[in-house]
C-alpha cells in the first residue's frame, strides 16, 4: 500500500492524484468500504496501517463524516496527516481543523496546487513521527534535556516558623522600630 490513502470510491479523483504527482505513486491509492462510516475507530485501524502516512477524505465522503474520521485519526493515529476533499468553507475549514485534520483541499484544485497540499500533509507527518520517536531534529544526537529528581527517603521535615517571623509588631526591638 502507498504512503498516500485516498479513503473514496471516485476513481475519477484517484486519476487526478496520480496526474498531479506525475506517476510517482505506485501501488494502489484508493480503498474505500462503505461500513468505514459507521465506526471511524475500525476505520482509523484498517486505513492507517502498514506505513500510511497520509489519508484524503472523500470527495465523495459526507462532510460530517469526513469530520468524525479525522478526530478519530487524530485521537489514536495523530501522526497520520489527514486531508479533507471538499469545496472549501470557513465553516468547514474550522470544524476540520478542530477536528485534526491538516487542509480541506477543493476536489477541482489545479494538479500542482493538488500535489502542494499533499506534500504538505506528508512534510507535517513525517515531522510528527520524529517528534514521536524521540528525533525532534531528525539527529541521532541525545542533546535534548534531562529532568532528574531527586527524592528524601525520609521526606522532608516540616518547617518552623522562626521567632523573627512569629513575633508581633509590639515585641519588636527598639532599632526595628525607628
């Protein structure tokens, strides 16, 4: 299976990707049962296995389902990028991204802008994935931060106040006072 996941049944848009990365894409792109809608975690299992680093929704996906797919990838896969195929809306382009997914891209979109969105999506997962290792920088270096605590194995004994600062302002000295 490809990098790429386009979760629709519109062949016509498979052939659109395609064109737009130029043959690049091997394997098959497109998978997509109808069941996926009704329990998006089943979904999020069998579309984000094997490598997946990227999944399109629809364009033929009901928006609203397209928005319970992404917050179910972005809840137990979230180094899966998600791409919405809709016409984009400021309604829509809100509920996606609260939802998780990263772009709503047009289903008519030029083929270079098509691809542009696409790589982006791909750029933001495989940073996540390196976040998720532990290779924020993609080096093999270990300079990131350490915590280490240290604990009393007794605990640590409760303070007193001190006569300083348990006096009253009438027991003060004299030089305290002027």
């Amino acid at each position: 299976m490809s990098r790429l996941v386009l979760a629709t049944a519109n062949v016509d848009f498979e052939q659109r990707v395609r064109e737009a990365f130029d043959g690049e894409l091997s394997g098959p792109l497109r998978y997509w049962r109808d069941e996926m809608l009704g329990a998006p975690d089943a979904a999020v299992r069998e579309l984000g296995g094997r490598g997946v680093e990227v999944v399109a929704l629809g364009p033929d996906v009901p928006e609203a389902k397209a928005l319970a797919l992404a917050e179910a990838f972005d809840h137990d896969r979230p180094d899966i990028s998600v791409v919405i195929i809709a016409p984009p809306s400021t309604d829509l382009l809100q509920s996606a991204l609260r939802a998780g997914a990263r772009d709503v891209i047009a289903p008519d979109m030029a083929p270079a802008d098509l691809r542009a969105a696409i790589e982006r999506a791909f750029d933001t997962a495989t940073h996540r994935r390196r976040v998720f290792d532990g290779d924020d920088n993609g080096n093999d270096d270990d300079d990131r931060g350490r915590v280490i605590v240290s604990l009393c194995p007794k605990g640590v004994p409760a303070r007193r106040p001190s006569r300083r600062t348990s006096r009253s302002p009438s027991h003060r000295s004299h030089r305290e006072r002027s």
